[in-house]
C-alpha cells in the first residue's frame, strides 16, 4: 500500500519491525514486470537479544586474554640464556672446607680455604689476602694449597670452570690466644676480564684451631 505521495508503507504489527523495499520507477526493464516488494521483519526483542549476546561474548575474551597477559607480567624473570656474558662470568665461592697447622716452633698459623669456580670459564687468581675483623692477628704470606702442602705462588694460578682450588694465608699471631679471632679471605681474580674481588667467610672464629698458646 502506498501514501498520498507514492512512497512506500512502513508498519508494526505486534511490536515487529517491517522494512518494505520497492522497485523504482526508474529501475524497470522494459518487457518485465516490476519485481515484487520485499518484506523484512525484524523482532525487537529478538534484536535486542542479540546485542547482548555479542556484548557477553566480547567481555569473556577480553577477560581471558586480560589474564592471560597478567600471568605472563607476574611470572618469574627469563632466566639469562646460556651462552651469554652474563651466564659465563666465573662466581667464586666458599665450599665449607677449611685447615689449618701451626709451623713447628713460631707463634704463627697457616689458615686455608677451599674455593670452587662455579662459573662457566675459567678464572686467574691474582690475589689473596686475611680479613681480620676484630685484629690480633698479622698477614704473613699467601699461597695456593693444602695447609700440609708446600704450595705455589698465588699470582697466576688459574681454576677451570666446576674446579676446585686451595687458598691459604699464613699469619702472625698477635694476641695469646687467637681462639675468638674471625677470619676472613678477599680474594682478587679476572675471567678474562676487568678483575673483581670476593670477600669469603672462612673462620667464624679459631676456637677450633690448634694453637698452642691455648
């Protein structure tokens, strides 16, 4: 049905939506006939529902990918590659082993370290001194062995990547008895590099060093 001006009709019927489509005047082919009106209708409710269901549907996947990327922020930091600068730097440490022996006849001690590389290179002890936090005691000399060994030099003596080596110091004793005396080393090394330095608890105290002004 058209209007008083020729145009096309748009009703409701029982709340739907009708969308009536029409062929132009100026669209028809001569010998045809004029197609037939096209008729869509649409459920307000039906509508409405559909907006929501895609509203639903966006806040989900933006909630699981909201958690996903949180997850990924407050994990644990990448651990450094293996390979790289960082990972290969030398790490010297303590291993807990320790001795000591007082030489025959002088009021000094020999006090040794055991030190691993931990590290993925090699590294160059330079070298080696006593921390004594609370005095009483004297560095005498360093050297790189066992206590009852004769041992090397410290300057030069390299530790392979996992390796293992000695550090000892000898010291004058300055007080009757070092027994509360805490030692400590400070080793200097390189890994082919710029040198550092270490500082490693060796000796809390020398209660439980033989000394024989004890």
């Amino acid at each position: 049905m058209s209007d008083a001006r020729g145009g096309p009709n748009l009703s409701a019927d029982e709340g739907d939506i009708t969308f009536v489509e029409t062929t132009p005047a100026d669209d028809l082919i001569n010998g045809r006939s004029p197609r037939s009106p096209t008729h869509w209708t649409v459920r307000p409710w039906w509508l409405a529902a559909l907006v929501l269901a895609v509203l639903a549907a966006g806040i989900c996947v933006g909630y699981v990918f909201g958690r996903h990327a949180s997850k990924a922020a407050s994990g644990a930091p990448t651990p450094t590659p293996a390979g790289s600068v960082l990972a290969e730097l030398p790490q010297l440490q303590n291993t807990g082993s320790v001795c000591s022996v007082q030489p025959p006849r002088t009021r000094r001690l020999t006090l040794g370290l055991q030190v691993l590389n931990s590290g993925g290179a090699p590294l160059q002890i330079i070298d080696v001194q006593g921390v004594f936090p609370i005095g009483g005691l004297r560095m005498a000399a360093a050297a790189i062995g066992h206590c009852n060994d004769p041992g090397v030099p410290v300057g030069g003596n390299w530790v392979a990547a996992g390796g293992t080596a000695w550090l000892r110091v000898t010291v004058d004793v300055l007080m009757g008895c070092p027994a509360p005396a805490p030692v400590q080393f400070r080793v200097e090394y390189t890994g082919g590099g710029a040198p550092t330095s270490v500082t490693l608890a060796a000796f809390p105290d020398l209660g439980s060093v033989t000394y024989s002004g004890c």
